[in-house]
C-alpha cells in the first residue's frame, strides 16, 4: 500500500467531515439518547481518527469512524450505567463493588498520574477537563463559567483528553 502523508490524511479526515458529520452524529444520538453526548462522542472520534498510526491499514475510513464512535458510544453508555449505580447506591448507603487493597492502589496511582498530565498542561485546559470531564458539566455551561466560546472549551478538552490518553497509553507501554 502506498504511504499517505499527513496533509493527504488531514484532508481525507475533512473530506470524511464533511460527507458523513450529520450521519455519524444521527448513529450516535440514537444510541445515545443525546445530540450534546452525540456530539462530543463524534469529536473524540474524529480526534482518534487524526491521530491514527497506520492509516494506511485501514481500507474503509467511513467504517473506520463509525467503528471508533459506536464503541466510544458504547462505553460512555457504561459510564453513564457505572455512575447512575453508583448514585443509586449512595443513595441507600449500599457499598459499591467491593474495595480490595489492590483496587485501591491501582485507583490511587491513576488519579496521581491524571493529576500529573493534567498540571503538564495549560491551565485553561485542564480546567475544562476538570469541569467537563470529572465534574459531568455539559461544554456550555463549561464555557460559561470560564468565559470562552463552546469551541474553545471543546478544544481545550480534546487536547486534554489527547495528552491523558498519550499519558495513560504510555504508562500501560512501561
């Protein structure tokens, strides 16, 4: 297969845009139940998608993106499961998965790690990933409070979210 360079791929990743945006977010609100999660799954996606290694494995890039957003779709799904049980039982004062000492650590060590990447990075950033990301506020009211346009605080939390996920990966690597 032939190599493609990084503007072809930029161009391409456009070109996908363009074409499919209203069909990719359509797939996800049906599965999500909200044009806002619709919306950020599809921006994670197309991030994932800019940010791919070996373009030139991928032989449908269409399917490629839906793949990539059913699955994000499919775990923001079981965060949303994982956080309404654990709301459900803080509720009736019911234990939540049991808390075993290895559990614990490995919970610690990746908070500390998260707060790590995220001090590496720009103030503005991190706090809307805080604020978006931690603290479940949806990106307006983000934007609100720190007084930037939705844009800018969608921004600032994909490159967030890129530099945790290169933080996390690498991590994993060692």
């Amino acid at each position: 297969m032939a190599t493609v360079t990084l503007s072809e791929h930029i161009g391409d990743i456009e070109k996908l845009f363009r074409e499919h945006n209203r069909a990719l977010i359509a797939f996800l609100q049906c599965r999500l139940n909200s044009l806002s999660d619709a919306q950020e799954v599809a921006q994670e996606a197309y991030l994932r998608m800019l940010t791919l290694d070996n373009r030139e494995e991928v032989d449908s890039l269409r399917g490629y993106l839906f793949k990539i957003a059913g699955n994000l779709a499919i775990d923001r799904l079981r965060k949303r499961k994982v956080r309404s049980d654990f709301v459900a039982a803080q509720a009736h004062d019911e234990p939540v998965g049991e808390a075993t000492p290895d559990r614990h650590a490995m919970a610690v060590e990746q908070v500390v790690g998260i707060r790590r990447a995220l001090r590496e990075l720009p103030p503005k950033a991190s706090q809307a990933f805080v604020m978006h990301v931690i603290e479940g506020r949806d990106f307006g009211t983000v934007a609100q409070t720190m007084k930037l346009s939705e844009r800018m605080v969608r921004y600032h939390v994909a490159n967030a979210l890129a530099h945790c996920r290169a933080w996390v990966d690498g991590k994993e690597m060692s």
